[in-house]
C-alpha cells in the first residue's frame, strides 16, 4: 500500500528522530519560525503517566522483576523495570545482525525524545585537543572545526539544558555555563580523598540536572532517579525541555510511529520527500520536504542512508566516498567496585541527591605519554541507593545461610560498596564498520543493519590501565579489589555496550573521504544534513549528548541560515 | 488505587515545585502519601499457582529464611510470578517436594509438619554450597532461589525498606550529607 496525498503540504525541514539532536534542531528551527515536521519510530510520550518516577517496587506486583520473574532468567528490561526508556538491546521484529567473529550490542529507545528520557545525564565538553587527535598524534583525523567553532554551541546548550558544575581551569574538561552542584556523598568525599592522594583530580559532576528553576522547570527535588524519566523536567530529556516546548510555536507536526524507510530523491539529485512506515497500520507514507535533517542515531541515520539507493547513488544516498558507515566507534568501557569498610555503619540517612554521581574524574594524565593513545574519563557510584530486585544477590551468595545471621550481613552491607566505571576514546578502525546486511530485512521489509567491531590494543591497553587506576583508588580508601584474573578481551565492554556510538557518517574537509562538511551537510546532496552522532570524526572520552545537542544546534543556525539565503 | 495516589503526588511536586524550591512539609506529605498507598490490600491471599499445602510450605519457608518475611509479602510475591511463568512454578512446586521428600525420608513427615528443629537441620545443610553432594544439589539449588526471591520481596517491601534504613525516594528541598556520618566514615578510614 503506498499513499500520496495530493496537495499534501511541502515542510521546509523534515526532521527524523526526536532524541538529542532532533529534539535540539526541532527546538531551535520552530523558534525562527520554520515549519518543520518530526518523524518518530516510536510512539509518543506523557512523562506523567509514563515515567515512574517516585513509585516504591512494592507498588507493583512483580516488584520490577518484571512479568513472571523475567530478571530473573536474564530477560528483564535492561536497566531495570522502571527505566524510561522505551526500547532495549533487541527490538521486536527489528533485529540487526552481527558478522562472524564480531561482537555488538546495539541499544535503540522508539519513543518521543529517544535514549534522553533515560539517559546518564553526562555532559561533558570536548577539549579543544580532542578536535584535533591526527595533528597531536597522528592517529585518526582531525575535526573540521575547531574548539572556537563549537565553544558558543556549548555555551548556547548548557544555559538552555542546564547542567551542573564549577570551573576548574582543566584543559581535558573545558568549563562552561554551569549551574551548582550539590555536595558529595560520604563515599564521594572518601573518593575524593583517594584521588587527591593519588592525584587525580575529582571535580564536581557535570551532569543536565537542573538545581535551580531554569527556563519554566523547577530545580531537582533530589530523588536520584532520573534514569526512571522526570515527571517536573528537572533533568534534560529532549522530549520535554525541547520537542512539547517546540510544539507549542505552532510550527512543528510530530509524526510518531512513523519509521523512515528512504530518502526519496528528484532528477537533480534532491530529496524531495521521505518514505516512511506509519507503523500503526503498516502502510507506506510520504512527506514532502525542502530539506531533511537526519537525526535517528548514529546507526539508523547510517541505515537509512544506505537504504536510500537510486540512479547515481547505487551505494546509498550521499555515498559518493564509500565512507557512510565506516569509522562506527563506541567508547570502551570498565568497571570495577569493592566494599569499603570504613562505611561499615555509618549513620544512616538519606542520599539520593540527583540520579548519578556528584563528582567524577575527568582524564588527567593528556599531557602525560602513557603505553595507549588518548584517554578516559572515571565516573563514580556507591551510595544507600532504593532497594530493588537483585540488590541483594552479592551478600546471598557470599554470606549464604538464612534467619538473623543473613540480615544482619545484608543490614551491614547496605551502602557500603563504591564502584568506578572508565568510559574512554577507541580509535576507529577498518575492521569495526556497519553496512546492510542483504539477508535480513525487519518486519516492514526495511534491510537491516550487520556490525562489524574489533578492538585493538590502544583499547584494551587503556582498560588495563583502567583497571590498575581503580585499585588503587579502591586500596587507597582502604577496600580490598577481588583479584580478576580473566584476559582483557573478556574485561573490556563489548562494543555498543557503552551506548556512545558515533562516527558512521563523518564531517571533515574532503569529500572524498567523509560524506558530510564542516556544516554536517551531506557533500552530495546539499538538502541532506545530518544532526545526531554520525557526523561526529572521533569519539572522544565524554559521553557524547552535549556535543549532539551543540552540533545540532549549530547545524540548525546554518540550515536556517542558508535557507533564508536561499541557498537550499 | 496506588495509580490514582500517585498522580496526586505528582501533582503535589510539580505545583510546588514550579512555584520554587519544594516547602518541607509538601515533601513529607509526599513520602507519607507514597508509604500509604503501598499497604497492602489486606484479607486472606488465595495462591495463585501454588497447592494451598505448597503455599503454607513457602510462607514457613520463607520467614525462616528472614524473620519477618511474611510482612514484606514474600510468599505472595513468589506465587504471583509463578502463576505468570510455568519455569518459575516449576522450581517452586518441584523444589517444596524436595523438601517433603527429605523431610519424609528422614523423619517421617513433610516439611510443614516436621519439628522447628528438624526444620533447622535440613536447611542448615540446604544453606550452604559446601555441602553439595548428589543427595543435597537439588535441594541447595532450591534453597538458593527461595532465599535470593525472600530476600528480594522483603527489601523492597516497605517494612525492609524501614528496617534497613533506607530513607530516600521522596522530593527534598535540598541536598545535604550530615557532617556526622562524613566524620564517621573518615574517622575509619586510611584518611583519619
């Protein structure tokens, strides 16, 4: 079933995706006034009825195990039953597949406003060498902007978003326009001591959390939970600091449920209209556009991309270099956590603060030659977080036996344990690419999406690197690390885990060799832009949301800009 | 219904909250509202999926397993997910005729039936991985379910919550650790 409405309206920006960057670029088009038209895989969203923010496990039946127990057979939602995010590791009739000898795991949230209703919160800023990694170490390439091109960007996002955070004068973590972070938790102060010790600097956190009334929502109510989605918006999501304020213009049509199957190209090479599968009634749609700004994640936007073939673009829209899905990379990923006993009881009382660390450890040794290329940054846990399903299981197995004995060691362990997780740069590789796989299509009958992953030494030198960093901060605070003895390969995180993938369709200077300019404009189709993490060149050791929303929105200006020139 | 109780929660946060930071007492009212609406619904369970024998069997199970259990609704918790998930069931109803059997093999009578002190005697042997033998495996399996999902309800229950502490999951006006337990702590630590 294919359908057309005549006379059906020409949006000057069709957006696909309504996460971080579509959110952005949706927020920031409706606000000069453009008719823009957002596409959504998923359905749409009532935070207040959605999220389960403030709800106790004991207000559901299953307690967050999930119908029949499912956690308990490794089946439950991932990161719990009250996460906001709509999705997981699998979709339903949306499978991707994974080639011989590679391993990927790929996380995707169908719903308005994407993996930001769920997300760490994590805002970091790139440094200014993090644009520029060929020219420091001649590995990789270098960004086609500068630090200076996207610094107002970052100004712009963080006052808008609001994040927490303080200036420190750090080269490897650029201060911004920041907003007060709360104090430390006891275990957060005993790291801070650990790591000025060994000093590594241990910095408040820098996290899209509001803690003061910003822009019509309130400041934090300190629940901690902001990975179960905020009903008062007081943490980032795009849904509801970007795409329901947006709605509000007037000028954007929100599309849910409508899963983008090609870019629909004329004789001149331009997209006209974007096909898409309303997926209510697995009928095939069309909407008409000037331009289209891609925003469906890193590996849909690639997907969708190489699905898009015609005359003169038999190897994908905007393919010309050969080069759209090649240079995928994740951020590695470790972790590690002990029991201190110096929190053996404390004092009880209430910590929940905002829904994530209060201070992290931003890379410390950039001006240092270490054994690996690049860096990591350290984020921190630990705390007398929400009892829940399975919080328990370490002390059931260690302690064992039942009756009083078995509480008590579960009393005395409650709050007692820290954790340490590095997320740090992978250097893109040949061997780690995404392509459509020609066996598989989902069930609209869209090709799906094969990964390629390989990490190489540079990575799991650093996860070692890692690993010796975290006992000692461990043993410095006077806990004691369980020897682990497996290979590196099996400590590493598996690519995707770390939910940080970018780079598949890349900006840089030659069009031979990345599909997008310095603008995160397609080369070959100058009605194409691409606002999420493809365009990104490296994957830098700081969660990538901030530079989305940045880089978007400085997409959008120009979008807006050339269109007002007439130039698009 | 606890639905209905918490959208007037939500309500409570969000009025106050746009009009500034959250007054303390419609923080409380918060807390108090949410403990409220999670008390159980009370009357007499009827099991779902397990005999009213196997049940009975759980509950004495159960709180032997953490005094106490019955209040945090674990056997209850335990037969809902069994009556979703024939895998779970199984585990149940095949581990409480375990139980039965051993009981019976040694002291002529199941497992509810048998004195507190035989009780004690089989599952000190069931606690512990230490004694799997071929005779004991199945049973030590069972036993490490039963005490993983005892555990489980009790803590996330409210009256675990109370008992170990935990004072969070509600809207607070402003975050502050208390310098006791920070003196506590460093007080204990390599950094005193």
């Amino acid at each position: 079933m294919f359908q057309i409405t005549r006379g059906a309206p020409v949006y000057d920006v069709v957006i696909i995706g309504s996460g971080a960057g579509g959110g952005t670029v949706t927020k920031v088009l409706a606000d000069k006034g453009i008719n823009v038209a957002l596409l959504e895989a998923g359905p749409g969203l009532n935070p207040e009825k959605d999220f389960k923010m403030l709800e106790w496990p004991y207000q559901v039946p299953h307690r967050g195990a999930g119908e029949g127990g499912a956690s308990y057979f490794g089946k439950g939602r991932a990161f719990g039953f009250f996460s906001a995010h709509a999705g997981g590791w699998q979709l339903e009739g949306e499978p991707y597949t994974v080639a011989e000898g590679s391993k990927f795991n790929w996380f995707r949230s169908r719903i308005v406003g994407g993996r930001t209703n769920h997300y760490g919160r994590i805002s970091l800023r790139y440094a200014d060498y993090d644009l520029k990694p060929y020219s420091r170490d001649g590995i990789g390439s270098d960004w086609p902007i500068s630090y200076e091109d996207i610094a107002p960007y970052y100004d712009k996002a963080e006052a808008f978003i609001g994040v927490t955070g303080s200036k420190e004068g750090i080269r490897s973590a650029p201060d911004g326009v920041f907003q007060k972070c709360p104090p430390p938790r006891v275990h957060e102060v005993l790291i801070k001591k650990a790591s000025d010790k060994l000093g590594i600097p241990c910095i408040p956190n820098r996290l899209a959390v509001i803690t003061q009334p910003t822009n019509g929502r309130p400041a934090c109510h300190y629940c901690g939970q902001c990975g179960r989605g905020c009903i008062p918006a007081s943490n980032y999501s795009s849904s509801q600091v970007q795409v329901f304020p947006a709605m509000k213009t007037g000028k954007v049509t929100l599309i849910t449920n409508a899963m983008a199957r090609e870019l629909i190209t004329n004789d001149e090479g331009k997209v006209t209209a974007v096909s898409y599968v309303d997926k209510l009634t697995r009928t095939e749609k069309q909407i008409k556009c000037r331009t289209v700004m891609l925003a469906a994640s890193c590996c849909e936007s690639t997907r969708l991309l190489l699905n898009s073939k015609g005359k003169g673009h038999e190897n994908g829209l905007g393919n010309s270099s050969g080069t759209v899905g090649k240079y995928l990379t994740d951020n590695t990923g470790f972790g590690l956590g002990a029991r201190i006993p110096a929190l053996e009881g404390m004092p009880r009382h209430n910590n929940d603060g905002m829904g994530g660390a209060h201070l992290y450890m931003p890379w410390w040794l950039w001006d240092k030659k270490t054994d690996f290329p690049r860096g990591y940054h350290i984020e921190i846990g630990g705390g007398y977080n929400m009892p829940g399903i399975g919080s328990f299981a370490g002390v059931c197995r260690q302690h064992e036996g039942y009756g009083d004995s078995l509480k008590k060691a579960i009393y005395d362990d409650f709050g007692t344990h820290v954790s340490f997780a590095g997320r740090g740069e992978m250097i893109p590789n040949k061997d780690t690419f995404c392509e459509i796989d020609p066996n598989v299509v989902d069930k609209y009958g869209i090709p799906v999406l094969r990964f390629h992953y390989k990490w190489t030494d540079a990575e799991y030198k650093q996860v070692q690197h890692m690993e010796k960093t975290f006992t000692d901060l461990i043993e410095t605070m006077g806990g004691t690390v369980v020897k682990n003895n497996r290979p590196v390969e099996d400590k590493i995180s598996t690519g995707g885990d770390i939910i940080h993938e970018v780079g598949a369709i890349r900006m840089g200077d030659d069009p031979k060799t990345s599909p997008l300019n310095k603008y995160c404009q397609s080369n070959d189709v100058k009605n194409v832009f691409v606002a999420d993490a493809a365009p990104f060149v490296s994957n830098p050791d700081k969660n990538p949301t901030l530079t989305i929303v940045a880089l978007a929105w400085r997409t959008a200006d120009y979008l807006a800009e050339e269109m007002r020139k007439g130039n698009v | 219904m606890p639905i209905t109780t918490r959208r007037d929660i939500l309500g409570t946060i969000a009025s106050a909250a746009l009009l500034g930071p959250l007054a303390a007492d419609a923080a409380q009212h918060v807390h108090e509202e949410a403990a409220k609406s999670a008390v159980a619904t009370g009357g007499v369970y009827k099991p779902k999926a397990l005999t009213a024998h196997e049940f009975d069997t759980l509950k004495t199970l159960c709180e032997i397993i953490l005094p106490g259990a019955s209040k945090g609704g674990a056997a209850e918790f335990i037969d809902l997910l069994s009556s979703q998930n024939p895998e779970m069931l199984a585990i149940y109803t095949g581990g409480i005729a375990w139980l039965d059997e051993a009981m019976k093999h040694h002291h002529q009578t199941d497992f509810l039936s048998a004195k507190p002190e035989h009780r004690t005697e089989l599952l000190d042997v069931l606690a512990y991985r230490k004694n799997r033998t071929d005779h004991t495996a199945a049973g030590i399996r069972f036993f490490d379910w039963a005490r993983r999902m005892t555990v489980d309800a009790y803590y996330t229950s409210a009256a675990g919550m109370k008992e170990i502490g935990y004072s969070g999951n509600r809207a607070v006006r402003e975050f502050k650790t208390p310098q006791e337990a920070i003196d506590y702590a460093i007080k204990r630590s390599p950094f005193a």
